[in-house]
C-alpha cells in the first residue's frame, strides 16, 4: 500500500534527522565555564558598556599581538558625549572595580597598563597652526584611575593621577605629559569623586580627587581649537605584544556616576 504521508513532509523529517544527526556530530568548542573568553578561540575579549544600578559601566579587556616581542597594542572604548564643547569643568565619581595588569612578555621590555579616566580635548598647540586630521598639538586633560604591570601598589589597589598632555603624533597613538599629579591610591571598589577645572586667563588646569587639588600650569597660547574636539569617559588598554602563548591580557572595569560639567 501506498503511504499516506506527503512527499513534502516525508522529506522535510529526513532533512530534520539528517540535522539532528549532524549536530551530535559536532564538537564543542567553547561552553564558556571557566572565567573569561577562551584567548586562544576568540578574536575579542570581553567588553561593555552599559547602565547598571543607576551608573555607567564601561569595562574592556585588550590582548597583545602575537606576531613579535616588541610593541604594543594600545587600545581605547569610549562613552563620547554629543557636545564636544571643552568644558570650563568637568567632574564624574568613578569606581574601580576589576583591573587586570598582571601578565606580561618576559621577552619584551614594555610595561602592560590598563586606565579608566574622564578625558577632553581642550585646544591646539601645534607650531604653524593644525593641520586638518593630524590631532599633533591637540593639548588634552584628564583624570584617571589605573594600574601598570610594574607596579609597586599592594594588590587590589589603583593610581589617581591628573595629566595635561599634548599629542605628538597624528591619531595621538603617542604623547607628551605638560605635567602630571599624583594623588593617593585607592583599592577597588573605593569612589574617587573627581574634577577638572580650567582657568583659561591663568593658564592652568586644577585637578581634584576627593577634596585634594592639585594645579598643572601650561605656557602659550589656547585660542586655536583642538583638530578632534571629544569629552568622554573612557578606557584605555595597553598590552605588550609577545610570541608565547597564550597572548598577554590586561583589562579595566570602572563605573561611572554624577557626571558633571559646565561651559
């Protein structure tokens, strides 16, 4: 006797079989138990950026090449704001709560470090004036929080530093400190309320971490807009290339809250 079934169905179940059959075939990659993305699968680490409990999280973790023992991968997740106005003050609570700056290339000489900081551009210095799309001369402010891979810091703790810089290169890969502060580390998990003050007629820069200020001066002039106007709250990675396996990683996650300024 015939069957009663419809070719159509008959051959949409063998089609499913023949898939079910396959799939049992198919080894397991990955089924993500142990902490972290496995390096030696995925192109990417982990990264995010998200409101949790009423803050801003960024968090991002970077590996370095494997293709030699010298360099760097030097990376950057930003939360950029629509108005890049540079801010007469700008001012966040931020909050270390994991970094990750602990491996390094014994073949390579360059230290690991990972930062989270709030960051704009202010003006630009370059000799002769800027020069569309090259951001060399753009003179930046920050205040951060971070830990080197040489670092003489206790575990679980982080530097607070502000820094007003200038770009020496044009994507601003690269940079020269006008001058640096250094406030007292903290451990994770501790709020560093944070602000950044300029005085544009003193020609200089006020950095403050919990009550504590501390002033970098500049010379020359700040009339000229900087060539890539930006005002963020970012991270920035930066991660020694090394032949060995598995590739080095380093990484910070940070939040964010009462973020603040004025023009």
């Amino acid at each position: 006797m015939e069957s009663r079934i419809p070719r159509q169905v008959a051959a949409l179940a063998a089609v499913a079989l023949a898939g079910s059959a396959w799939a049992v075939k198919v080894p397991t990659q990955d089924d993500f138990s142990t902490p972290g993305l496995n390096r030696a699968l995925w192109i990417e680490s982990e990264q995010g950026r998200f409101v949790q409990a009423k803050q801003l999280r960024l968090g991002r973790f970077t590996y370095g090449g494997a293709a030699s023992d010298s360099g760097l991968v030097a990376d950057t997740f930003n939360e950029p704001l629509i108005d890049t106005t540079p801010p007469k003050s700008m001012g966040a609570d931020i909050t270390v709560v994991d970094v990750k700056t602990d491996e390094t290339c014994a073949a390579n000489p360059f230290n690991t470090n990972a930062r989270v900081r709030l960051i704009a551009a202010y003006f630009n210095q370059r000799p002769g004036g800027p020069v569309p799309g090259d951001r060399t001369g753009d003179v930046l402010a920050q205040i951060r929080l971070g830990r080197l891979s040489d670092t003489t810091l206790p575990a679980g703790q982080v530097d607070v530093q502000g820094i007003l810089s200038t770009c020496s290169n044009a994507d601003c890969s690269a940079s020269t400190a006008i001058g640096v502060v250094n406030f007292a580390p903290v451990a994770l998990g501790t709020k560093v309320i944070s602000r950044v003050d300029w005085a544009k007629k003193a020609k200089t820069f006020d950095f403050t971490a919990n009550g504590v200020t501390q002033t970098v001066s500049y010379t020359g002039s700040s009339a000229t807009p900087p060539v890539l106007g930006f005002v963020q709250p970012s991270i920035r990675n930066e991660v020694a290339n090394c032949l060995s396996t598995p590739k080095v990683k380093a990484g910070i996650v940070a939040d964010f809250d009462n973020v603040r300024f004025s023009y």
